[in-house]
C-alpha cells in the first residue's frame, strides 16, 4: 500500500501574511511558530514527509495538523467574508493552531472560592472555634466545606492555601 498524497491546503494573502507574522514573531510560542511553518509549508506543495524533516515532527503531527487546519478553512473563509479586523483573524487562526483541550479533571473551584479558602488560612484558627495554632491543610479542608464555601476539598487541594501567612 503506497503513502497517498496529503490534501492541498489553499489560503488568501491575508492569511498567508497573519502566518508570516506569526513565524517572524520574537515572543510567540515554539508549537504555534511550527505549526503556522506546517501550513505555510503545506501551500506551497510541501510533502508531510519534507516537512516531518524540515520541523522535525512525527508524519502524523504534519498531517493532524494538515487535517485540522482542512476542517476550519470554512470558517476561515467566512470570517474573511465578513471582513473581520485582521486582529480577530489573527485569534482564529492562533486558536485552529492551539492544542485542544486534554482529558483530566478540570478545575474544580472558582477564583472566588480559592480567594474565600484564602482568607480562612490568614485568619487565626481560634476565630473558628478551632483548637489549633496553625490551620492544618485537613483543618482548612473542613473549614471550607463547614462555611459552605465548597461542598468538597480534599486536604491536598486546601495546602496552598494553608502555606498562606
């Protein structure tokens, strides 16, 4: 079975030059500089093996990419249809080239909440009718959950908190 020919990727000057600003872009990150390279790459006919060379990655890191930028060329186009500022284009073209999100466990408290957990760790323990000098991360765990500021925390999520003086 022979190794098919990736897909060609078509773009408008615009975006080809958005892509050019971000490869010449001093700060921005190493993964989206080559990633913008891959589909640079990919207009002008490069193979996924040249460019599995060129930007050292893995054939099937050129042709995820390759895939993935293929599936939001649409709204790619219509965004250049509508004439959005070449500031939006450039966010929807960094978002295409960013890693979507892992599996794992989110984020399980607010900033609000964090900041309220906070606050019982500059207090004194004795204001809570604690019998400790220090809070514990179990103490500030059950505090929490007491005050209704989360209904679950393990010790573990409270301890930098409790490193707060």
């Amino acid at each position: 079975m022979g190794i098919s020919k990736a897909l060609p990727i078509q773009i408008s000057s615009r975006t080809e030059m958005l892509l050019q600003q971000i490869v010449r872009g001093t700060t921005n990150p190493y993964r989206l500089v080559r990633r913008a390279k891959l589909i640079l790459g990919a207009v002008h006919g490069e193979s996924n093996s040249s460019m599995s060379r060129r930007l050292e990655l893995d054939r099937e890191q050129v042709a995820l990419w390759r895939k993935r930028w293929r599936e939001q060329s649409e709204k790619l186009a219509a965004a250049e249809q509508q004439q959005v500022t070449d500031k939006k284009l450039m966010v929807l073209i960094k978002e295409i080239l960013s890693d979507r999100p892992r599996p794992g466990t989110t984020k399980s408290f607010t900033v609000e909440q964090v900041v309220q957990i906070v606050a019982i760790a500059c207090e004194s323990p004795e204001k809570s009718d604690r019998p400790i000098s220090h809070w514990t991360p179990k103490e500030l765990a059950d505090e929490a959950m007491k005050r209704g500021i989360v209904e679950e925390i393990s010790p573990r999520s409270a301890i930098p908190s409790a490193h707060i003086s």
